[in-house]
C-alpha cells in the first residue's frame, strides 16, 4: 500500500504519460474473474497498468488548466466517508451528514468574509451547500433563477403559456466565461448571450445592459447573468462591482462563478476583487481546486435556496420524515439525489491546515507565478500575454500563432512539463498555471528553461 | 485511525440516531482555526460530534430505502484515486483514468449478459460511462433523446421552430417510476407524463402505447420512455418486453433504469426480467447500491452516445487534444465537467470479490428476503402487499393505514431497525429492504421480531 503511494508521488518520470489511445485494454483479461484474485497482483497492477497512463496533476511540472486539490487530510477524511458510507439526501438519512455540511458552509463563507446573508447562521433564509462541479452549480443557479422568473412573468402576465416564457428567457455571461456556462444553457434549455467582455478580457456592467436592453426592446425576458471571477483563458475578473447594480437594476440573478480564483478569497488582499458580492443571488468557488480539498468539493451559496428547492420538489413517501423543514434536506439543492458524506474532507483540511496555512498556500502559488512572469519578461523573445492574475501566466513567443503552436507543441513532446494553450481574438497563447502543494521555486525555474529551451529549438528550426 | 473505523462498524448501537435537527452546531467552535488543530482531536471529533448523529446503513438492522454498497476493496481503490487524484474530463487529462473506465463497463456488461451492441469491445458506436448517480443517467438519457427527437423532426417538418418542438415533446414513465424521473422532466423542461401501473405495479406496453396514440393525435411528439426495472416502492418491473417494442414502433427512446435491481442481472436465473434489453437505446443499474463499489458509481450503456456527446459538445482550445476522436472524452456523456478515477473501485471490487461472489452476495439477500416472507406470513395478523422480489419485501398488518403508520412510528421509535414506508393508491406499507452486506440468518429473525413486539404493542393499545 504504501509503495502505492510512493510510486504516485514519484514526480520524477515524465508529467505526460507517452501511451497511446487504447493501450490498457491489452494489459488486462478481456472479462472479470470469476473467482478472486489476490491483493498483491492488484496492487502490483497499479503500477504495470495504471501508472503508465496516469497524467501527473499534482507534479510541480504540470501546468495545464487549473490546480486540482490533493492532501492527506482529504484522502483520509474520505477513507472515512467510504467507511462510515451513508447517502445524505435528507437529514433523517444521515443527520451529521448535513449538519456538518451546514456549519462547514458556514466556516468557509466567513474565510472569505461572505455577506452574512449568504449564511446559515444569519438566521435568515440563505445557506450553503457541496455541489460535485461547478458546472452543477452553473445549472443549478440557472435553473432557481428560472424559476423565480418564471413565477414572476406569470404574475405579471396571466395570458403567457410556459413555453412562451422559456422561448424568451434569455441568460447571459461574458464571451470568456468557461464552455460549461454555455452548456448550461444548453442543458437549462435556454438562450445563452455571450456578452463582448472589454480590452483585459473582463465582462462590463455597461456591456450587459446594453444587451439586456436590446433584448427587452425585442421583447424577450433577460433572467440570468454569470459574472466568472477569474476566467479559465486568462484569469480575468468581471466586473462583478458594475454587474451586480446592472443585474439588480433590472431583475436578473447575478451567479458568481469564481471557481478555481475563489479560494484566493480567503486572502483579506485579493477581496476587492469581489466587490458587488453583496449584489449576487448566489456565489460559487471550488475548493477542490485552490483549497487543497480534494475533488469534488464545489461550494456554493445561495441567499434564498427556496427558488431551487421549490422548483425541483418532488416528495415521494419513501423519502418524507418527520424533521422536514426544520434543517435542509440537500437532494432537493442539487442534479443527483445520493450525496456522499463530503463536508468531512473540507472539516479536516479547514483544521490540520488552519486558516493562517491555507493563505500561506495560495500566496505561494501567487508569488510563484510572479517569479515566472519575471523570467519570461527578462528574455526579450517573449511577452506577457495579458495582466498576471492569481497562479496564472498568460505569455508567447513575440510573433505568430503558428511559431506559438511549435512552441507549444515541442514543450509539450519533450515531456518534461505539460501546458495548454488558449486564445482570444485571434491571438494564440500559452498558459502557465501553478498547479502543484509541492512546488518549490526550483520547480517554476526548471519550469522556466524548458520553456527557453523548447523557444531556442523552436526558433532555430 | 483502526480504531475510528471500528466504531463506525459497531452496530450494537441504535441503527437511527436520536439526535434533533440543530445537534451538531454547538459542539464545534462557530469557525476554522487560524492555526492547524491536531489530528488527535480531529480523529476524537469524529467519535465524539459525527457518530451521534450518523445512521447506520451498513447495520444488518438497516432496512430503509435500498442498500448502499460498501467494502474495502472499494476504499482501497477510493485511496488509490484520492492519491492520484486526476481529473478524467478528456482522454489526455489522464488516458489511464478513461481507458479502464471504457474496460470496465465492458467487463460489467458482459457479467450482465447485456447485447454487444452496448458494449465498447464490440467495435461499434456503443460504450459505457460511470455516472454519479441514476437520476443523472435518466437526465443524459433524456437530453439525447431529446437531441435526436429535434434532428428529425426538424428534417421532417422544417416550418417548425425549435421552441415549438421543445414544448410538443412528452415522455413517459411509470406511475411508479422513481422520484428522479419526474424530477429529469422538470430539469430538461419537457413533459413526463405518468402511465398507469397494472395491479402488479407494472408498467405494460398496452398502456404506454395508449398514452402514445393519445399525444399524437393531440399533436404532441412522444420522444422518451423510462422503463424501471425494480421500482422503489415495491421492486416491480416494467414489462420491458413489451416497451420495448412499443417504443420502437414509435420511435420513442428507451431507456431502463434498474438503479437497485439491475445488480441482479449477474445471476443468470434474473436475466427473464430484462428481457426486451436489446430494443432499448440506453441502460443504467449502480453498482453502488447492491455490488459492494462504494458510491458514486453509477453504470450507463448507450448504444449511440453520439446523440448525448454532441448534444452538449461545447470544445474550447484549452481542453482540445490531439487524440481527440480515438478514445472517448467523458466530459462529453455526463453533466458535470469534472470526473474522479471511479474505474478503479470497480476494477477491484471485480477482481477481488470475483464473479462468483458477487453472485453469491445477491442470492444471499434474495435469500434473506424470502426468509422475512416466511415469518411475515407464518403471522395470521399479517400480510405481504405484493410479490417478493429481489431483497425487497412490502408487508402489512392486516388492517388500517392508520395502524400500520402506527407501527412504523412504533418500529423507529424504538430504534434498533428501520423501515421507511410507501404507499400505492390508498393503501400504506412497510418496506424491508435487505441492505448490508454482514446481514446474516439471525438478523433477520431480529428484525421479524422487532416488527412483530411493535405490532403487540401497537395492537394492545
């Protein structure tokens, strides 16, 4: 078991794996046994046909999409959760199970200094609650907001059909806003507007309400706004200080999406960053990304959860008791009906890390990315990309897509570290995320001369 | 860490806590720490705040909802995963994570006898997914279908707009179906009509073609049909033999939820009840509730996911690979975006439980169940509400509802088993269901006797 470990945690192989798709299937039978095997040949397997193909998230040499969250207190607040194995749909089906998740909710909000009405212990309507994904959240805030406005459009006109008013709803997010947005519209069965975002790539109040007004002119109903606090491209902020007057002004549900730049939160020096908080309807961050709670741990606040609970209430007698009402039950907060015991890995890492360790955490990640944009300014052959915002470097080769594609495309084959690239407009770029608990400043310059290296062979070609 | 793991096995305790809504939050402080507490208080906590408050679904004296699966093979695996930590959205974010999903369904499949059309190894369109839970899969299911419903009506009556269409489309399911079946119409904004059960809580293909001809001749587009195999409330199971067809007539989706009995389908001598399989488009059972693979893990075959895949395929260029099309990239077949390495609790439940004994697990709560049967008829005061099926037996005593809702406050009143209890037109049951995996012989005489001491009591008074 421990070699198991040990052998994940070897960082010293490449960061990206060489197999090829459909490589597994010839290493194991082609059926399931039908008597045991034995422990030792299952976990030798682990290192024969899993490791060959395991992509390194947690390798300080990997710096592809966003950070995910890995520590022991995670892993064995999850052992936990696997033993102790209750499905918390309501409170009567495992009443610790919700309760800690409602206090725990309550502890992270005010971390990151949460209006209180987001809060349970406000004594108000407002609360949190553990959704898988932050694109569960996206849907899930899109789907209490149509609801609440649907309500109110029949209020105010009887004579329109349901169906009229889904056919007009219209939702909106700024074109930089992460492709599960736009799948929630997808998904929700509504029009999704991508709204221009301004010059550094941030969505403006001026911008919405010039949509919202033109669709209103055209007589359809704008419902649902989501302002991304730290997009996946560059790590920008909306304007969540002009979108939330904006999305009040004219009755429509301001969701904050601030999954992976949330956790920096926590950080009394990164809040200004979202100011207007007090504006939004609901507020999401995933400390499963940034909060080194493992996935999946997505938190989400909503200041009047009745609008999703209500919409989705379906209450067959198998599944009433007789507490109902007076704590909440989840399965009416979320997609899924079963839950797993998850507030026990955020009450673990909240205690044997503290708060004063969890900023420390993020600071690095933000200080390393600040070493990185620095090396990458003192060689002219390159340019920062956009504002270095959070663990994100947003940079390129001065010069073509195309010579940023090779770069891209030789950093990558040498193996030694691994990046994704984006673009806006027409300009392609490379992104370079601090992804990693163990990463040191060694690691941002190793980091650092692959990228030169893979420029000088790039160049030089 | 032995010793959390073995109070939270210890079952000599009531299975259903006696604290109320509101119990925990005073025994924690009202936020996290500035600086780390230490895990020998964190690990007490867990006795001393989660215990009191959790129920205990591994208890041979729990017998409420269905089972939820449970093992060490499982946990193992969930450590593996937690340690690895990747997250599995496309092929390249970590080839092993996909590949042996992709194997594993295939395994599963071919121990279900499913048609190879489902399966990936045949080399056709079809393959399997881990979804987190049933609800989910019936949603993706209904979201393809609703996908390929629009393409050919569109092609076949072009003046038509997409609202038009979405507002004609209708689904289908069973009066008996399960809340989340209902609840996916309400989340995809579509019709989900309810057809009547026959007297044995079935849904039969005369009654489902009836409802069909009656939309159509309303103008209305049936698209979707839920067929469940081992309902909630009694175990019952749709004829899907006759669905099938019907659907196929129509050309409405068939999709078959057998979330707790599908697990059955192992032994051979259950495999009558699925008959029809192959004129299904999609089909779901969780090993997670009756094949000891801790949740989530929720198995989903569909015979074309191109139609869910491309429904929702949004594809920004920083989750763009080069292998994209010659594997699957999972993000596209599920709701969320982000997904856990799930395939490997599976891999080692199969491997080191085995076929056989897997096989002997369900027979042996079947088994159970009929055992319960036997003492439920062998007292005159008692009846069995309908056919025993699976670990599933719906009982009562002859007599009122009243004083059989008597009885059932009475049974968790006293707290050493619980039942939960469901109702079919007027008349009010109770449900034992079979659920740990340490229920031995004697269990169940345990709990006859814990029903028939409430029924003295409730019938002295």
């Amino acid at each position: 078991m421990l070699k198991a470990f040990c052998f994940i945690l070897n960082f010293k192989t490449r960061v990206l794996p060489t197999v090829t798709p459909g490589y597994l299937r010839p290493l194991i039978p082609d059926s399931a046994p039908e008597k045991p095997d034995n422990w030792t040949d299952v976990m030798s397997d682990i290192e024969r046909v899993i490791m060959p193909g395991v992509t390194h998230w947690h390798s300080p040499k990997f710096h592809a999409y966003f950070p995910t969250a890995n520590s022991y207190p995670a892993i064995v607040a999850d052992m936990l959760s696997g033993a102790i194995a209750c499905i918390g749909f309501t409170w009567i089906a495992s009443p610790a199970c919700t309760e800690l998740e409602v206090v725990m909710l309550d502890w992270l909000g005010k971390m990151l200094d949460l209006p209180s009405e987001f809060l349970a212990s406000s004594g108000g309507k407002g609360g949190g609650v553990i959704q898988g994904t932050a694109s569960e959240a996206t849907l899930v805030a899109l789907l209490g907001a149509k609801a609440k406005t649907m309500q109110r459009i029949k209020m105010e006109q009887p004579e329109l059909s349901d169906d009229v008013i889904v056919s007009k709803l219209v939702a909106y997010c700024s074109e930089q806003a992460h492709s599960s947005v736009e799948r929630a519209g997808l998904l929700g069965g509504v029009h999704m507007r991508k709204v221009k975002a301004d010059s550094s790539h941030k969505l403006r109040g001026e911008a919405l309400e010039d949509a919202i007004k033109k669709d209103l002119a055209a007589g359809l109903i704008p419902f649902y706004v989501v302002a991304t606090l730290g997009t996946t491209s560059t790590c920008a902020f909306d304007r969540l200080d002009e979108i939330g007057p904006v999305g009040n002004r004219y009755k429509v549900w301001v969701h904050v999406d601030a999954a992976y730049a949330g956790s920096a939160f926590i950080c009394p020096e990164y809040r200004y960053l979202m100011k207007g908080i007090e504006l939004a309807e609901s507020f999401n961050f995933n400390p499963h990304k940034w909060m080194l709670v493992n996935f999946d741990c997505s938190a989400m606040w909503l200041k009047d959860p009745n609008w999703v609970v209500d919409a989705f209430n379906v209450d067959p007698l198998y599944l009433k008791h007789d507490q109902q009402g007076s704590a909440p039950d989840y399965r009416h907060w979320q997609i899924p009906l079963g839950r797993r015991f998850r507030a026990l890995k955020l009450w673990f890492v909240l205690r044997l890390y503290g708060v004063e360790n969890l900023q420390t955490h993020i600071q690095r990640h933000i200080g390393f990315a600040k070493d990185f944009e620095k090396l990458c300014m003192a060689d002219s052959r390159f340019e920062i990309f956009t504002e270095v915002q959070m663990g994100l470097v947003c940079f390129r080769l001065k010069g073509t897509n195309e010579v940023n594609e090779s770069l891209l495309k030789k950093i990558n084959g040498r193996g030694n570290i691994h990046l994704v690239p984006s673009k806006i407009g027409d300009t392609f770029f490379l992104r370079m995320a601090v992804c990693s608990r163990f990463t040191k400043s060694e690691d941002m310059q190793y980091s650092w001369e692959e990228v030169s290296k893979s420029a000088d062979e790039v160049l030089s070609a």
